[in-house]
C-alpha cells in the first residue's frame, strides 16, 4: 500500500498584499521615465545610465549579501551575462537617456510598451517553438498601427523628433532581443535569479564606467533635483524594482505580474503630463491604447512546434521596462524586470523593459 504524498511547504509570502507591491511596482517603473528626463537636466545621458546602473547593483548587491547567495559559475556563463548586460541594461538605458533628450518622457514610456511587438516578431525567426497565430499576428498589425498612431503619421511626422523617437524604438528592440538570447543561452546555469540579475547588473555597470568617461566630462556642478532623480532610476526603478518583482512572480505568477507592463506607459504619460506640464495631444493616448491592444493580443498562447526539447528558461533583467533583468533557471518567464524561481512565460511574450 503506497503512503500519502506529502503536500508540498506554502510558499512563503510577504506581510505587504501582492496587490499593493504590485502598484508600488507599477508607479517606480512608470515613473522611471519622469527620473530619466530630470537627471539629464543635470547630466549627460551616459552619466544618467551610469548612475542608475551603480545605484541598482548597490540595492542588489545588499540583497545579495543578505541572502548569502552565490555567484553564477563558468567562463560561458558570465560571457552570456556580459551580452546580455549589453542588450538588456546598458545599451537599452543609454539610448532612452539620449532620447529623451529630445522628446518627451510620456512619448518614451509608449515606446517601451512596443517592446512585446518586437519580442513576438523576433521569436517567429529566433525560437522554432513559437509558431504564429491568427491573433498573435493581428496582434503585431494592430501594435503597429498604434505607433503609427501615435507618432501622427498622418501628419508627416511634423513637429516630432524622429532621431529622439527611433532611439526609444531602438530601446525596445534591444530588449526584445536581449531577452530571445539569455532564453536561448542562458537557460540551466544553476545560479538563481537574484545572483543572475546582480551580476548581469554589475557587468553592466563595469561597462558604463569604461565608456562613460571617454564621451563625458565631470558636470562642473552638480544639482540636486537630477541627483535625486538618478538615484531613484537606480536605486527604486533598478534595483528595488527587480526584487518586487521576484516576490510578486513567486506569490502568484508571471501571468499576472506581468501585466505590470500595461500599467507603466500609463502612469509615464500621467507623471509626465501632472509633473513635467508635458503637452499631450489626441492622438498620444489613442494610439497608446492601440498599441497596448496589440501587446496584449501577441502575448495569447498558440500551439508549439515540437523541437526534441523543452523550452529553455530564462527571466530577462528589464525596467522595461525600465529594468531590464538577468535571466533565470527556473522555467520560462518574463516581464520588464527580474522575475523569481516560479515558472514563468516566454519573454517574447511579456512587456516592457523595462526604461
């Protein structure tokens, strides 16, 4: 006579509801982008990415720490982590800087919500297993007629930054495609998240701090307000930001934590427009709904071609939203920032970048 199976040990859980870590995410996230254009009121676009990257590795380094973790293991691992620290963090963090130097943070936060339109397009090239749906692709059609939107197409694109616009674009890409590869590469390294991402941060950081001093010089004096605002991009939008986003994915699930993203081009417009006097026009929010419309429909599951083997595991290292965030061991996952030990959906299918 077989024994019982024993039940399986509750997974521990936060005193703070999921629901309110949820919104606090939201809104540090949203707000990245407001963080990003006051610090370069103050700072060059690399020292702003350069500061919010040593801030960030800070707050994980001290989580780190404190968990007594250990450093991911191998010289193919830590290769994988610099690529990725390129395509998820440094790269992505310094062209929304440069970007928005000259438009808008409200027009920068829509931009990253693209990031699932490019993630879906990407993974029927990259990923074998992904096969296109119906849905999926009226999905990618009807998130790019919303940036059509809200560009003003229409109108030729008059009074827009194009050059501004395209590095935020080209902001959204980078993660799409960081993400595909630490799926591909990084899969089954045996660290966990927390060390994965802190490295991933801190490889990162070393590459700011090489390339920042050979386009910038030291700011002749420095402002408060913009000093302030990179140390909340880093130390909330980067670091704190990543380990929200481990305990909401652990308590219930990178479905719903990954719905974040539809918050954060949301709340980027509101800060923007109630705190910057940002000017928004119809068209803005329009096509922002369009284009969130779209995301969702591209994240709708479709059958799997069969490969010999499963899936590979990873948790990108986003912000997309504005945090990007290393990938993980455990199944595959997503969404702008780290996500924890659960299983997790494929990260061509969530949103941001996380800025």
């Amino acid at each position: 006579m077989s024994s019982p199976a024993l039940p399986s040990p509750p997974r521990p859980r936060s005193s703070l509801d999921w629901r309110v870590r949820f919104g606090v995410l939201a809104l540090i996230w949203g707000f990245s982008f407001l963080f990003i254009k006051v610090g370069t009121e103050g700072f060059a676009p690399f020292q702003v990415t350069f500061g919010r990257l040593l801030f960030g590795t800070a707050v994980l380094a001290v989580a780190f720490v404190a968990k007594r973790d250990r450093l991911p293991r191998g010289a193919r691992t830590w290769g994988h982590l610099t690529v990725a620290a390129f395509l998820l963090n440094a790269l992505p963090f310094s062209l929304f800087s440069y970007a928005e130097l000259t438009i808008p943070s409200t027009l920068a936060g829509i931009c990253n919500a693209t990031t699932p339109l490019w993630g879906m397009l990407l993974s029927l090239v990259a990923l074998s297993e992904d096969r296109p749906t119906r849905v999926r692709a009226a999905g990618l059609g009807i998130g790019f007629v919303g940036v059509l939107t809200v560009l003003g197409a229409w109108q030729g694109f008059s009074g827009l930054d194009v050059t501004g616009t395209a590095l935020a674009l080209l902001a959204s890409f980078s993660y799409a495609v960081g993400w595909i590869y630490v799926r591909r590469t990084l899969s089954g390294s045996g660290a966990s998240n927390l060390a994965l991402a802190g490295s991933q941060v801190g490889l990162a950081t070393l590459q700011l701090a090489v390339v920042t001093p050979l386009f910038t010089s030291l700011p002749t004096h420095v402002e408060l307000l913009p000093l302030l605002s990179v140390i909340a991009l880093g130390a909330l939008g980067t670091g704190c930001a990543m380990l929200l986003q481990y305990g909401v994915v652990a308590e219930v699930g990178p479905t719903t934590a990954s719905m974040v993203t539809y918050f954060i081009p949301v709340i980027a417009t509101a800060a923007g427009v109630a705190v910057l006097g940002e000017h928004l026009t119809w068209n803005t929010p329009v096509g922002a709904v369009v284009v969130l419309a779209g995301a969702a429909l591209t994240q709708t599951r479709g059958p799997r071609r069969r490969t010999g083997r499963s899936a590979p595991a990873t948790v990108p290292a986003v912000a997309g939203a504005p945090a990007a965030v290393a990938p993980s061991t455990a199944a595959p996952s997503e969404a702008p920032a780290a996500a924890a030990p659960p299983t997790q959906a494929p990260p061509a299918r969530a949103g941001a970048a996380r800025g």
